[in-house]
C-alpha cells in the first residue's frame, strides 16, 4: 500500500510557468522579512541556536545539474554556469587538512558535475587520518555520458552516497524530478547494489513531499520503500531520510504561483517542534559555497546568509577552525522548515 504521498501533477507545469523574477521575489520576501520569528520563537522557547563541534564540511560545488527538479533550493539546472575551480578546491583541502572535521559532504548542483569531482575525493581520501567522504547524488547522472565508471571510482574510494528518491512509483517521482528519472534512478540502484552499496558501503535515499505538506513518520516511509524497491526492483538500501522542502529558490516559486507560500509558512509554524532544535544540521555543520564563501547551512547559502566580519563576507581559509564553536547561527522565517513537525536536516528527520 501506498501512503503519505500527494501526487501533484500540475507542479511540474507551473514550474515551467514560474519566471526567474518570481524565485528572486520569494527569496526577497523571506530574506526581508524583518522580524525574524524564528529567532522570537526559539526566545519564546529559551532556546538559542549556536555552533557545537564541527563534525562535518558541506561544500557545495556548484549550481550545475542535469535535472531541474521542483523543490530544488539551488535553482540548479544544466545551464548554470557555477562550479567549483581546482583552485578553490586546493584552498578548502588544504584549510580542512589542518582541522579534525571528521566528515566532508559534497552536494551540488549535481557535484559530479565539476571538472575536478574526482580530484577532490582523491585528495581527501589521501589524508591521514583518513576522512569519510559522503556525495549526494541524483542517481540519473550515473547514466550520463563521461559518468559510467563513476560508480565504480565511488565504491573504490568508499564514499558514502545519499540519494534522491522522492518516491517508490514512477508516477510521484518523474512528476518532481522530470520524465525518465525514476527509470534512471532504478538502474542506477541496481548498479550500485552489484558494486556493494546497501551492504558495504553505506547508501541512503531521501524522501522530498512533491507538494506543500511535511513528510510522513520518517520510520514507517522508510519500511515502505523498503518493501516495495525490494519486491518490485531487487534493490536494497540502508536508511530513508525525509528531509522537508524549506520556501526557498524553486520551491519558493511554486509555493507562490499557487497562492501557497503564506499557507506552507503558517504549515511550517503551526508544527514548530523545540525538541527538534538541539539536533540542527547548522550546529555541527560548516556550508561553503562554490567560491569558498561560508555559511551556516545550505540553505542559508542560497539566501546569501553569509558568514561576514568587518571586511565583508568571509571565505572558509579566513576562518579559524577553533573559533567557530559558540558562534551565533543565522536564522530566518526559512528555518521554521527544519523545525516542523519531526524535524528535517541532511540526515532526515530529527525526532
Ligand atoms: S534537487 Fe538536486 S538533482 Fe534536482 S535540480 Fe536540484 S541539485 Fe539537481
Ligand atoms: S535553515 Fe535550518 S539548518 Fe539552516 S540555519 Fe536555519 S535551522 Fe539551521
């Protein structure tokens, strides 16, 4: 049986329908929002969000993808034209090589994408003590023409994959992710269980809403998919993350062509959780974006919510790695979207 899902077909046409001016307009608005509720809420609460131990270095390589999904908060796309330089790879290897940060996450954009993916890992892989490398793919681009050996290179270096999958039926999943992705995603599965994905090396999949509404029980969505890809498919998996779509970027736009961005706001602060707010991605994790410029968490990084001194905005090789514990994190309305219901971050649910 299928559940927790809303098929919404007209999303995909009215992402076609939303003009750029639209997703810098949602942005705007959250950006400029000048009470920050979410910092009175967690005050109403007697909670604060501040940085712990860094146990992990998001970097985002860059805008460039071969999809244009519908809850995408990059507004990546095959088009965009940022990516990562060798240059500023060297710079965060050679800033993360003097820290203990355990973790490096490679998202994108699809980060495979960038000319020197291989080249990053590599020289992360290389490092003493080793460092555990986690790449977020969309599965499709492993079928890409120049990718087909990639997998293998993922399973050589032992990189951890977490994968999109907002679905277990072809229907929800190409209705947000564009036609012929699910087939693609299946395939890409099951070259990835031939290679040891799912028993020896980790493979996780997430699980987006396609439409306005939070994810279902993170535990029961995951026995789902785990029956169904199995039954259907051969394919096995070890964890479901449900992550929730926060009204930025493209998201943002659909939200508001439809009259719904007020609606998933009052969604998202009707659902406020506090016993989320201690296991917040933004308190253990360090954002860098495809220039080196830090941030607090992804999503923050597409709202331009840098990390500034009084010189400006800071690059990840201005930071120094013990300073960073105790520091404030920024917040805006967006953040109500990791604080609903069971909670969202990179890693799923919260509670
Ligand atoms: S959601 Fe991921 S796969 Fe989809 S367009 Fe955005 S970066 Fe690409
Ligand atoms: S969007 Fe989420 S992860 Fe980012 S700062 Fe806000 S609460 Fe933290």
């Amino acid at each position: 049986m299928q559940r927790h899902y809303s098929t919404e077909p007209e999303i995909s046409r009215v992402l076609i329908a939303a003009t750029f001016s639209a997703v810098s307009s949602c942005c705007n608005f959250l950006q400029t929002d000048k009470v920050n509720r979410f910092s009175e809420t967690l005050g109403a609460h007697s909670l604060s969000l501040r940085h712990t131990k860094t146990e992990v270095l998001q970097v985002n390589v860059g805008k460039l993808c071969n999809l244009t999904c519908v809850h995408c908060h990059v507004n990546a796309g095959p088009k965009r034209k940022e990516i990562m330089t060798c240059q500023t790879i060297d710079r965060i290897i050679d800033w993360f090589a003097h820290t203990e940060i355990p973790t490096i996450d490679l998202t994108g954009g699809a980060p495979e994408m960038i000319p020197d993916f291989r080249y990053f890992i590599e020289r992360v892989k290389a490092m003493r003590p080793t460092r555990h490398v986690i790449d977020r793919c969309n599965l499709t681009i492993l079928f890409d023409p120049g990718y087909k050996d990639l997998p293998q290179f993922l399973a050589d270096h032992e990189v951890e994959i977490i994968a999109s999958m907002p679905c277990y039926t072809l229907e929800n999943v190409n209705a947000q992710r564009g036609e012929g992705v699910f087939e693609g995603s299946i395939k890409a599965l099951q070259v990835l269980n031939s290679l040891g994905y799912g028993t020896h090396f980790p493979l996780h999949l997430v699980y987006n809403p396609v439409g306005a509404f939070l994810p279902g029980p993170q535990s029961e969505l995951e026995a789902d998919y785990k029956r169904e890809l199995k039954k259907h498919f051969g394919i096995i998996f070890n964890s479901l993350y449900t992550i929730t779509n926060l009204p930025i970027a493209r998201f943002a736009s659909y939200l508001r062509h439809n009259n719904k961005l007020e609606e998933y706001m009052q969604l998202l602060l009707d659902n406020f959780n506090p016993a989320t707010v201690s296991g917040l991605m933004c308190r253990n994790t360090i954002s860098v974006s495809w220039t080196g410029e830090v941030f607090d968490c992804d999503f923050n990084q597409m709202l331009k919510m840098n990390w500034r001194d009084g010189n400006g905005v800071l690059h990840l090789w201005d930071i120094d790695p013990a300073m960073v514990e105790n520091r404030e994190i920024v917040t805006g309305s967006h953040c109500f979207g990791c604080t609903a219901g069971a909670g969202s971050s990179c890693g799923g649910a919260l509670v």
